[in-house]
C-alpha cells in the first residue's frame, strides 16, 4: 500500500489560495482527485482521505475564483471600453 499525499495536496491547496491561483490549485484538484480514487480502490493509505479532499476543495476553489475574475475583469474592460467610445462621441 503507497503512503497518502494528502499533507502535500493540502500545502498546494491552501497556498493555491494566498498566493498563486491556479498554478498550484490546478494541480491539488488532479491529485487530489486522482489519490481519492486509488485511496478507494485500496491501494493507498486511508488516513490521509480527509486532507486529500481538504486540499482539492481548496484547489477547485481557487480556480474558481481564479476565473470568476477574469471574467470580472474583462466584463469591466469592455464596459470601461464602451464608456469612453461613448464619451468622445459626445
């Protein structure tokens, strides 16, 4: 049986959150992902299921959030936009 990962998923999901978005939150969901699934399958160490998934919500967060502004982001560059074309017609 391999040893859990979930103390290492955990680390990329929560720094995922304070510092890099989805460089490291993309990577704790695939792994987190991947290691629930061997952790059900029996072939890997059961302790560490909680901070597995733990670590994955988090990483599933930050690229959430991640994209949420930069749809923000551009829906504001475009009413930006479309203000000042408003503006020099006037």
């Amino acid at each position: 049986m391999r040893p859990h990962r979930g103390t290492l998923i955990l680390v990329l999901g929560i720094l995922s959150l304070i510092v890099c978005g989805p460089l490291l939150g993309i990577p704790a969901w695939i792994m987190g992902r991947g290691d629930l699934k061997t952790i059900d399958a029996g072939q890997m160490d059961p302790a560490g299921r909680d901070l597995t998934k733990i670590g994955m919500i988090l990483g599933i967060l930050s690229t959430a959030f991640a994209i949420l502004a930069v749809v923000v982001f551009g829906i504001l560059l475009m009413l930006g936009a479309l203000g000042a074309a408003g503006a020099s017609l006037r």
